[in-house]
C-alpha cells in the first residue's frame, strides 16, 4: 500500500473516524463545522470525544470528497463511500 492510500483510524467512545489523506480536497468542512473535533494544528488532529457521537457524524457527511468516514460504535451506519471526484 502506498503512502497516498493509507487510512488514519481515530477511535472515540462512541464513534470511530478514519482519514484517507490522499482523497482529502481541504474543504475544511470538517474544521469550520466541528474545530474542537477537527484541528489540523493539533496531533492527533481528530479527537473523536470532544463533541458528541451524532454530530461528529453529521460534520464527517459534510465532507465533499469521502476523505473522512465514520462508523458508529453501537452499531449505526458508516459514512457512504463517496468517490473521489
């Protein structure tokens, strides 16, 4: 596997976010919508539990390349697999 296709996996109590930096377009719907989740100045960058399970997911939707999913840790629906535009 190539260094553009690796997949960051950040696990929360509730929801577990994963990352393909290769797809990200730097939309910033992510920090604009959740900067206490989402802070690219930070490391690790993703903080899963520092905003609720359901609104984390709700920011990762917004994401217009797919570079960011998640899955539920209740067992919920993941993120749709967006192609890369």
């Amino acid at each position: 596997m190539s260094s553009g296709t690796v997949k960051k996996t950040y696990e929360g109590r509730s929801i577990t976010v994963t990352f393909e930096v290769a797809r990200c377009r730097h939309a910033a719907e992510c920090v604009t919508g959740l900067p206490e989740v989402f802070d690219p100045g930070e490391r690790p960058w993703v903080r899963p539990d520092g905003a609720g399970a359901e609104r984390v997911a709700e920011v990762v939707r917004r994401c217009p390349s797919g570079a960011l999913q998640y899955e539920l840790k209740d067992g919920g629906a993941a993120a749709p697999d967006r192609p890369t535009p």
